[in-house]
C-alpha cells in the first residue's frame, strides 16, 4: 500500500508546477485555505485565522489552476496576474490577526490531487474549504473537490456553509451524539471562542446539544443521559455548556436550537472504511437548512487516507 501510495503522489508532484510560493514566518501549525473566489477567500481567511492565532500557526492560501492536457503546464503562467488578488485577500486578513501567511499558486492536471498533495507536502493541519450551498449534479453531496476531499481528508477538514451574520457571535452550538468526529467538533468550537475572546475581549458560549429522541422522558432519564453526555466526551474538562432536549426529529430539534445560536459546528457520521458516504445526511441536511453559519468537520484518519488513495489510483 504505501509504496503504491508513494508513487501516486510523486507522479502528481511531477506533474504540477509551483508558479508562486511565499512564506512569512515558519510555523509548526498550518491552516489551508484553498480560495477560487475573492469573497469566498475573505470569509475563509477570517474564519481560518482564528484557528492560526489560538495555534500560533499560520494561514496557507493555495490557488490551484488546473491546466486542461492539451497545454503545457508552463503555459499556465498567463494566469498569475489573475490569480493574485485573491491570494492578496489572505494577506489582508492575515495582517488583521496578526497572523503570518504562506502563499502558493500552483498549476496541475487535476485539482483535487493539487490540493491534497500541497496539503501533505507542507504538512497542513487545518483544511477548510467553503461551500456555497447548491451542486450542479445530483451525483455530488457538495461539489466534486469538496467530495473528493471529504471521502478521506489529508489533515482535519471543516467544510463551512457561511450564513449573513452582522451581529458579534454569542453562541456557537454543537450537536453531539457519539460518533468519531464529535470531539473535533467540540474542540473546534472551543479554539474559535477561545480566538475570538482574544480578538474581541468577549467570549462566545459553546453549548454541546444532545437530543433525547422518542417518547418524552423523565427528568431522570434526561439527567442520566446528560451525565453519560459528559462522561463519553470527557466534557468537565471543556468550558462549554450543555443542554439536553427532547426532540422527536434530529435535524427539526438541531434546526430549533439553532434558532438563538450564531453558528453550528457538527462532526461527520460515523462510516465503514470503504462507505462512499461524506459527512452523512445529518450533516448536510443541517448544513442546507440552517439559518446561521453551519461548519462540518472531518478527523483526518491516516490509515483510511493511505488505503483509499491506493484503491482509487487502481481504478484510473
């Protein structure tokens, strides 16, 4: 597997061209924000930048031009000019938080494969990638890069569905229900409030919801189950609050909750090793109803990541 794997990625290396690359400061913790688009650049960077700053780490913009066969990589040189404003857009907001940022524009064949060899090239820790919201195939959850990306990410992933929000954030709500990617979602929620009482001097309220489903329980069985909650996650140790809340649907109760909160952040479903499924239908249908600002998260998983690679590459 690995020496199939390795193969793969220096065939990808070798086929991509860095047109740009520029680095600030070296920092031991990255977050990737691959841009297409100078608004879509902004809002990442702005959200990007709060994790850069709790870590101490950097913000890393990679544009990536996909250069179609018929030309030569070189000949992508005529889109430097138009691919620099938005790594500017980074730039701009990296200085807002004071936060060192690597640039890259790079040139290749396929996208996806660009992006997930920068990401492992420059040892990124944070990917997050935007979503607008809509496909334009009913094959694709979100989008041919961010599925590609999602079956299996490099590094941890947060896909972000942004929502209008002129308000300072107050509350940032986490469903949590078991699962391998609650604890990074509890996690990241932590860090963004811990980032944004450092730039704004308030601190937004994490609440982890948990959903009791069917029959109305008792208040025992809700205090029970608040205490398995807290016990599973090891929550005591987190400065977030928790609420338990009886719901016969679990995205209507998510859906109810987020009514007074300013954004959600929820872990992918669980999956098999070789499901083709992304962040689940939990997720995404959150992610396409909510009101407020929806961020999915994904743990990144080495062994699944080496595996999946080399059965894909035996497809081509």
């Amino acid at each position: 597997v690995y020496s199939r794997y390795g193969g793969i990625q220096e065939a990808t290396k070798i086929e991509d061209t860095i047109l740009l690359e520029e680095t600030v400061a070296m920092r031991d913790y990255s977050v990737l924000l691959p841009v297409a688009n100078e608004v879509m650049a902004r809002q990442l960077a702005n959200f990007g930048a709060l994790f850069a700053l709790a870590n101490r780490g950097e913000l890393f913009a990679l544009n990536v031009i996909r250069v179609p066969a018929q030309l030569g990589v070189t000949d992508g040189r005529a889109f430097l000019r138009r691919s620099r404003p938005l790594l500017d857009e980074v730039v701009a907001v990296g200085r807002e938080f004071n936060v060192p940022v690597r640039t890259m524009l790079r040139l290749g064949r396929d996208i996806s494969d660009s992006i997930l060899s920068a990401a492992q090239e420059r040892e990124a820790n944070l990917m997050i990638l935007g979503w607008p919201g809509q496909t334009r195939h009913r094959d694709q959850a979100f989008g041919t890069i961010i599925d590609l990306m999602a079956q299996n990410p490099p590094c941890d992933l947060a896909v972000v569905r942004f929502r209008r929000s002129s308000a300072p954030m107050q509350k940032i709500l986490v469903p949590v229900a078991g699962g391998p990617n609650t604890r990074m979602a509890l996690e990241l929620a932590v860090t963004q409030a811990d980032a944004l009482e450092q730039v704004t001097g308030q601190r937004p309220t994490v609440v982890a919801l948990n959903l009791a489903l069917g029959e109305s329980p008792t208040a025992e069985q809700m205090d029970r189950q608040r205490q398995q909650l807290i016990d599973q996650f090891e929550l005591a140790e987190l400065p977030i609050e928790i609420e338990v809340t009886h719901a016969q649907d679990v995205v209507e109760g998510i859906l109810a909750a987020a009514v007074n909160c300013d954004q959600i952040v929820i872990g992918a479903s669980e999956e098999r090793l070789l499901e083709q499924s992304l962040f689940g239908s939990i997720p995404q249908r959150v992610a396409e109803e909510a009101p407020v600002t929806t961020v999915m998260v994904k743990r990144h998983d080495m062994v699944k990541f080496g595996l999946r690679r080399w059965l894909f590459a035996r497809k081509r």
